[in-house]
C-alpha cells in the first residue's frame, strides 16, 4: 500500500488540537519578540502606594468642593431660593385710580387730571430670535416714525410680569389708533394709562402748587413699593408737602405662573382708589384781582418782581399768595424740555424762587406789632402810655457831644401811644421802646423839651427774645 512520506501531526491540549502550523507561528512569534525585544515590555503596571494616595485625595476634594456648592444652595440658601422661585411663581401687579384734586375755599378746582397713554415693552413677550432692539426697528418702520422719534429703554420697572420698558410717553390719537391695528403683529408692546396733572394757568399758582416729577432710581428703591418706575411724584409746593395725602392708592393683582413665565391666573387683592381731594384756604378770585393789581403796579414803576400775601387776620388763613415773575407749573407736569428749564434757570428775575416765603429782606414797618407787643408785655408801656415823637430823633454821640446820629420819620406825628404808632408807623416811637432814649441835657443842640428825660426800652436780649417767640 502507498504511504505518504510525512505524516500530518496535532496535539492536544485542554481537549483541543494544536495545528502544527500554530507551532511554526509561535516560535517565529517567539524570535520576533527577541530581536524587538518587546518580551520585556509590559501592558500594566501597578501603582506605587504614595501615588495612589494622593490620587484618591484629589478625588476627595473634589468631591468635598462639589457636596459644599450643594449644601450651600440647597441647605443654608434655601430659604432665600425659596421665596425667589415662589415670587417667580407668583407676581402682585399694581394698577393705577387718579391723584386727588386741589380745590380752593369755594371748592373751585385748581388742578385736573388729563389722561394720556404711554407705549411700553414687554421684553417678557418677545420671540426668541428678537432682540429689544430689533423690536424696536420694527416698530419704527410699522409705525413710521423717526429713529429719534420714541425715546427708547428709558427706564425698566423692575417690578412687573417681566422686564418692561417705556418707549415713547404721551402717544397721540393717531399713535393710538396705529398700534391698535399692529397689536396682532406686535404683542410685545403695550399700552398703560397715565395721568398728567393740568393746573390752572391765568393765577400765577406754580409757587403754591408745586409740580410732579417722574420718580427718580434712588427714590424708587427707598419708597413703598405701591411706586411704579414709571410713576410721578410731588417735587415742589402743595404737592410735594401732601404727596401723602394727594397720591392714589393702586390696587393690586396676584398673578400665578408656570416655569415657562405663562400666565395661569388673576386674583385681585385690592382695589385701587383716588387720592384725598384738598381744600386750600386760597380765594381764587381774590387771587387773581392779587395777580392784576400786583401786575399793573410793577408795569407803573417798570419793575418786575414783587409780592402780594393776603392773609386772614382772625385766623391766619392765606387768602392771597402771589410771587412775581410766575412760571407755568404746567411745562413740569408734561415734562419740561431742557431748553425750557435752562431758560428758566438763566432767568435773571429767577422766576423760580419764591419770594413770598424763600426771599430775605428787611423787615422793615412789619416788625413793629411785634416790638409792641414785647414791650406790653414786659410793662415798659401801657396801652395809654404817650410818648413824644419828633419829626427827627437824634442821639448824642457820647465821645463827641457836638456830634448826634439822626433818625427822620416821614412825617411828624408828635405825642403817640402805642395803638396811634401802629395805625401810623411811628418811627421814633419805636426807636425809643426798643432801644431806650437818653436826654442829652438842655444844654445840647440836640435837646427836645418833650422828650423823655431817661427813657429805658426793651434792650437788645429782650428784643432777640421775643422776635424768637414770634418766629423771627
């Protein structure tokens, strides 16, 4: 029988044969790992001690450093975190009633409201891709106006359904009636209401009423938070003395929302209402006869300031309060130019001070009820005490007897108590209860038979005293 020369040979090993080609591989595999000497070359390589030590410090401060952020928030903050998500959550909305109104004494009114409308944006409902500002250049080319027109971003109410912004303030009829027809294409923009106060103009009022002013960032952070950003308030005369009493009280909405900001429902908590009304004790007819009279009087003596106060002598009410130059208390309420304030304030009449109550002058004849009456008081005279008063008082001066210092009146009014030096404006009557008078002898140049020999007047102490009690 034929037999083949070589004989096909296998091993087993662990139930399995072993070709003998993968014999021939290994030891080829065997040689090849010598000439590289890749034998020597190992796939893993235990860590030293110290090195995996700090390895697993590493990892436990950052571990520490991430649990201490959580605690942090989710621990010590969480109170505030809180309240921050349920304000998110829940929102209280203010609307506005009217501020109340000023009336005279026979209740004609001083002051009304005007309703105006002012555009808003309400960055809470803009679409993703839109910016405020390409917002706002949309609006101008819908609307047609100019990009100067509006005053865009001029203040944000932080307190709101989201971030607002006022955009143009007092639109006009056409404005409304525009943004009405755009409102679908623009749902990011809103119109509020706004009362603008209108006073009366032909009574020279703005130093007795004052104006309003928009709310200032620093006033709005301090003040209630029945404020809105976008609110007035009291800046100068009656109101800014009766802010308090004159400024509406809003009411206010809670507003639930969902974590998108989606409105879910309205409650109101309180309905607003008006400001308390004010009674002036003015006479507004009195008042402008005060206005012509005072008017006429500088235009005769070519002047231009002056002040007429008619007050009530039974009570002290002021019937009559005029300071001359006026100025128009409107120009504030509707917003005042710059240019028109800076014509105001270069005004060398300074039609802003008012005279009657901020203006210093000498007393003059209206301090002399008052040193009457101290020296009633202090029994230097009587109400029948009669003194003479020459139409010139002189005092002799002490170092020099050929020297005096002189005091003429306007007229001379001779033996005068005290009733006839106030109904006549005596000047010597009240030179001698104030200060006093002493005779310089008959034999002086200056000597006058009538007068009183050593007269002693209130003195200086005695005179600051009672001018304090009167207010001086």
């Amino acid at each position: 029988m034929f037999s083949p020369l070589f004989k096909k040979k296998s091993i087993k090993k662990f139930g399995k044969e072993i070709e003998i080609e993968d014999i021939f591989l290994d030891k080829l595999a065997k040689s090849k790992e010598q000439e590289t000497d890749t034998a020597n070359i190992k796939l893993e390589v235990p860590l030293k001690r110290a090195n995996f030590m700090v390895l697993m410090a590493l990892v436990l401060l950052i571990f520490l450093f991430f649990f201490s952020f959580a605690f942090y928030f989710q621990v010590i903050k969480n109170r505030d975190y809180s309240a921050q998500a349920q304000k998110n959550n829940s929102l209280i909305a203010h609307f506005s009633a009217e501020r109340g109104i000023i009336y005279d004494r026979n209740m004609q009114q001083l002051v009304k409201n005007e309703a105006t409308f002012d555009l808003y944006l309400n960055t809470g409902q803009l679409p993703a891709s839109t910016t405020p500002e390409m917002a706002l250049e949309n609006l101008y080319k819908l609307v047609g106006w100019t990009a100067t027109d509006p005053t865009p971003l001029l203040g944000a109410e932080p307190r709101g359904l989201s971030s607002t912004f006022l955009v143009k303030e007092d639109l006009s009829q056409m404005d409304l009636v525009l943004l009405e027809t755009k409102k679908n294409q623009m749902p990011f923009l809103e119109t509020k209401k706004h009362i603008v106060r209108h006073y009366t103009t032909d009574a020279c009022l703005g130093h007795i009423l004052g104006y309003l002013g928009k709310i200032s960032q620093d006033e709005y952070q301090t003040l209630q938070e029945n404020y809105n950003f976008s609110d007035y308030i009291g800046r100068a005369g009656v109101e800014k003395t009766y802010e308090n009493n004159l400024k509406e009280k809003k009411g206010a909405i809670q507003i639930e929302r969902d974590a998108l900001g989606n409105e879910l429902s309205q409650e109101i908590i309180s309905q607003p209402s008006s400001g308390d009304h004010l009674v002036l004790s003015l006479d507004l007819a009195l008042q402008q006869k005060a206005v012509t009279a005072l008017s006429q009087a500088l235009a005769d003596i070519g002047g231009s300031k002056g002040v007429i106060i008619a007050l009530n002598p039974q009570n002290g009410e002021v019937l009559a309060f005029v300071s001359m130059p006026c100025f128009d208390n409107n120009l504030f309420a509707f917003g005042i130019t710059q240019e028109d304030l800076q014509k105001l304030n270069n005004n060398k009449s300074k039609p802003l001070l008012n005279r009657a109550i901020s203006g210093l002058y000498p007393t003059g004849s209206t301090i002399k009820p008052f040193m009457a009456s101290a020296a009633l008081e202090e029994k230097i005279i009587t109400p029948q005490t009669t003194l003479y008063c020459p139409p010139t008082l002189c005092v002799e001066n002490q170092y020099n007897k050929s020297e005096a210092t002189c005091f003429p009146d306007n007229k001379f009014h001779g033996w005068t108590n005290v009733k006839r030096a106030i109904a006549e404006s005596v000047n010597p009557f009240f030179y001698m209860i104030g200060g006093g008078y002493q005779s310089p002898g008959p034999n002086s140049k200056f000597y006058v038979a009538d007068m009183p020999k050593n007269f002693t007047g209130l003195g200086i102490a005695r005179v600051k005293k009672y001018l304090n009690l009167f207010g001086f």
